[in-house]
C-alpha cells in the first residue's frame, strides 16, 4: 500500500440483515450464460426482517435504509440519490446513489475474475477498500458516491458507497444502527 496518502473520505457500510431480495437467485432478468442479474429490481414479496437497522445489506447485494436515514439525508440535502419504497416495509427503502466515484483498480490492485462473453463483465470483483481515487484532483462533496466498479461475486455484485469525511462527521453524530466503518473504509486521494 501507497504511503502518504491524502484521506479524502470512507466506505459506508452496513450489516447484514440476513435476507435475500430473491432468495431462490430467481432474479427477473439476468445473463443467459453466467447468470449475473443484469437489472436488479425489486422484488415485490420482499420482507426485511431486521427492522432494527437504520442501514443494512441484503445477502444479494441491495442496501436497505430506514425512514430515518432518508429524512438525515434530504434534511442534509444530498443530491443524486434514490429511495425506493419496499412494497411490504413500510419506512423501508431499497437505496442508491446515482453519483460515481471512480477508483483506481491498479492502485488498489482489483481481482477481476470469469469474465462473461456475454454480458460483459466479470463475475467474481476483489479488492474494494481501502481505495484510491482514480483521478488525482478528485474531492468529496457532502453527498453519498457508490463506486464505478461492483464487487462480489455474481449474485452479489455491487458497489460500495463512499462518503466525504463530513459526510462521515454527520452519520457519527447521529448514531445510526447498523452503519459502521472498518479499519480498511478509507478513500484516499
């Protein structure tokens, strides 16, 4: 790992809350040779059973946020970002951001593995944080990013979310359950 680098901000992450969104990986459109899901919609008999978490993830990569965390970031006025309601959680919400961040896959030495012919991407991604920014000149602004590269392995593909470090400041504060930052959820610049 590089030394000296400037810390620009974290990884979001949240616990697991122990579901699929499609349990039986019968997700409605997916890639006819790796089975990749090529559109991750919402499945609508979806139940979150742990309500306790304000974020979480489902085993098949979908983040889940309480009412809570969605009203932290319009008061926060974070822009780009999407709360799906849960067809059967109410103050539940399938959420993403539409702002990327790019990091840099030879900094941070990315495995990409099985790459698929058919759909044209990888199915097996290692080697998500810490990260690096791809661009030398990139700062944070006070919203949440998801990175440009999905990691996990078929099923479970997906980004991870980065937020600026007050951004990061702001989730401390409120003590939101379920978030939390590991020692490696460091974005450098």
């Amino acid at each position: 790992m590089e030394n000296f680098q400037e810390i620009i901000g974290k990884a979001l992450d949240g616990l697991d809350n122990d579901t699929h969104m499609y349990p039986n990986r019968d997700f409605p459109n997916k890639c006819i040779q790796c089975s990749t899901p090529l559109n991750k919609g919402i499945n609508p008999q979806y139940k979150l059973k742990k309500k306790q978490y304000d974020l979480s993830h489902t085993y098949d990569g979908y983040t889940i946020v309480s009412e809570r965390f969605k009203q932290f970031c319009l008061k926060n006025n974070f822009k780009g970002l999407v709360f799906s309601p849960l067809p059967n959680d109410k103050n539940f919400y399938v959420f993403r951001s539409n702002n990327i961040f790019e990091i840099d896959p030879i900094r941070r030495k990315v495995k990409f593995d099985r790459y698929c012919d058919k759909c044209k991407r990888f199915t097996s991604v290692a080697g998500g944080t810490p990260a690096f920014s791809k661009y030398s000149d990139k700062k944070l602004k006070n919203t949440i990013y998801r990175s440009d590269i999905e990691f996990g392995g078929i099923y479970e593909l997906s980004p991870f979310l980065i937020i600026s470090l007050e951004v990061f400041e702001l989730i401390r504060k409120e003590k939101f359950k379920g978030i939390y930052f590991g020692k490696n959820s460091i974005i450098y610049l």
